[in-house]
C-alpha cells in the first residue's frame, strides 16, 4: 500500500528541518536583541536621561523627517538637539547650512567628528547651549527631534520668532502632537490647539514607534509640519491667552461658568479700573463686575458655548468684544 503524500510531512524523519528552522528564528530574533542591546551599551555612558535623550536609530524614519522638510540647496536649517547627527548628516547634504543647537557638549563632540575632514563640515555650525535661551539666528525650516520636556516651550518660541521660517517638522510625543492638531469639538482639543493654530497651520505626517529609538522612550512618537502664518494675526498674545486660559479652565463647560473660576472676576475688575482711570471713564457707584461680564457674553451670543466647541474666529471676536469693554486679561 503506498503512503499518503499529504501525510510525509508528518513523518518522523521529516521533523528536523522544522525544528532546525525554529532554531534558525530563535538565533535570529537573539542576534537582533544582541546587537539592539550592544548598540544601547554603546551609547550608554554618553545619554543623559535628565535631557530627554533618545537617539533615532531609524535611518528611514530620519530620511522621512527630512523629506517631509522639502528642503532647498539654498536653505540654512535650524536643527534643535541634533543628538549624534543621524537627521543632521542628511540635512547636510541637501541644504546651503545648518545651525545645530545641542545642549550636552558630550553629544556636540560626538557629531563634529562625525563630519570632521568630510565636505559637510563647512557647513555645520553647532551651537553648544540651552535652545530656549538662545537668540535665534536667522534660518529657513527647523527641524527638531524634540526633547519632549522642552515641547511647549520650544513651540512657542518658534512660533514668536522673527522673520518668520518656511516651515518646521518636529517631533513630539504623540499625545502632545495630537493637541496641536486637534480640532473643535476633539476630546484633546485644549488651549495648546488655539494657541498653536493662532499662529500656524499644523499637520500630522507620520508616527514613530518607541522601537525606532535607542534606548526606547516610554511613550509613541509623532511627527509635525507646521508652517508659520504669514502675515501673523495681529494680537497681543498675553492678552489672547489670558482669556484662553479662562475659557478652557472649564472647557466643556459654559462660558458663564468658567468665569466664575476663583480670582477672574477679581482680575477682570481690577484690570476693568486701570483701564478706566487711563481713559478717564467713570465707574458708576453700584458697578459689579459680575454682571458687566455677563452682559458682554450674552450680547456676543457666548454666554452658553463651551470652549470645547470654538473655533479660533470665535475666541478672536469674544476678545474684540471683552477689548471694546474696557476687559483685558493681562496688567
């Protein structure tokens, strides 16, 4: 009787390939562990945790960032925590010059000789110091594998730079890449989201996963685009975030009642005095500030929409609004 063929395979003597194949997956899934936990030994004493530092070991993931930059043989770039240069040699080749801001001398040292007696270091220039405490130089996009503790800090002072840059791609942890870009009504849409989109149009392009990254962060990453608007709104930022602030205090519910939050109608009427003794306005005897605000709110339909809902137009005429009454929000 002859052997059923489907059933050889199950044969005895035909089990060794198999298991010789398992073994080869085994070897090869440790040789990869082996060389990922080599590689984070190597750079081990030269990390400093306190910086937020995590280098992008994902050669298409840097190439991606760059390319997202659309950058021009004319451009100078601003790179913001260049690490050990894997985004910088890339931006090198593509762009007239890049300024490289890096705050721990130890990561500067390693990225100058990287280039060191090769044609890219005459257009290197490494800035060794605090990013926010620098004076910006001039530059055409940014770009910036950001450390995520200085994130907000950062964005904002790309943002008040001037003139303004083409473009910046930056990466955040996913989270915060989300509030910049969320929308009215997004359960992360917040004060970040305004005050961001005040200023530019921002864009999500691309998710990075932990594992692109030695050693590992403890959360996901996203990339951005942001491109400045240009001309800026004509607004006094501390003034815009001062009413932001209020209105998302309690974003999900009314305006009405996030101005009852403890110490605004304190601040709006002593601010509401010192406008009116620069204006020589006089203030009745039975003036409350309480029911001044809640006549503005309900004159400019506001009273009952909840900042979770408004859109930038909307924050921008409430300030008109409040600005026209004497109201402001910063000394």
């Amino acid at each position: 009787m002859e052997s059923d063929p489907g059933l050889s395979r199950f044969h005895p003597t035909n089990r060794t390939p198999f298991a010789h194949r398992i073994t080869n997956r085994a070897n090869s899934r440790s040789a990869r562990h082996d060389a990922v936990a080599a590689a984070t030994k190597s750079l081990g004493p030269l990390l400093n945790k306190d910086l937020g530092q995590h280098i992008l070991c994902n050669p298409l993931v840097a190439q991606g960032i760059v390319d997202k930059a659309n950058l021009k043989p004319t451009d100078t770039v601003l790179e913001i925590g260049p690490g050990t240069g894997n985004i910088t040699v890339r931006m090198l080749e593509a762009a007239k010059k890049v300024v490289a801001v890096e705050m721990d001398p130890r990561m500067a040292a390693e990225l100058s000789k990287r280039v060191q007696g090769t044609p890219l270091q005459k257009k290197l220039e490494i800035v060794v110091g605090d990013f926010l405490k620098q004076d910006l130089p001039y530059f055409d996009v940014c770009i910036s594998n950001t450390p995520y503790q200085i994130s907000s800090a950062l964005t904002f002072k790309l943002l008040a730079h001037r003139p303004l840059f083409r473009c910046a791609v930056l990466m955040f942890q996913r989270e915060f890449a989300l509030r910049l870009i969320a929308k009215p009504g997004d359960a992360l849409y917040c004060r970040l989201s305004v005050n961001a989109q005040l200023y530019a149009k921002i864009e999500h392009v691309m998710k990075v996963g932990k594992n692109n990254f030695r050693p590992p962060p403890l959360v996901e990453s996203s990339v951005v685009r942001l491109e400045p608007i240009q001309p800026p709104p004509p607004v006094n930022f501390a003034e815009w975030d001062g009413l932001v602030r209020i209105c998302f205090s309690r974003k999900n519910k009314t305006l009405r009642s996030s101005f009852t939050a403890n110490g605004v109608y304190e601040m709006c009427e002593a601010n509401y005095k010192t406008w009116a003794s620069q204006n020589d306005v006089m203030i009745a005897d039975d003036f409350e500030i309480k029911a001044y605000l809640e006549n503005i709110l309900t004159e400019t339909g506001f009273s009952d929409q909840r900042a979770a809902k408004m859109d930038i137009q909307d924050f921008m005429k409430l300030l008109v609004a409040f600005n026209d009454a004497g109201i402001h929000f910063t000394n």
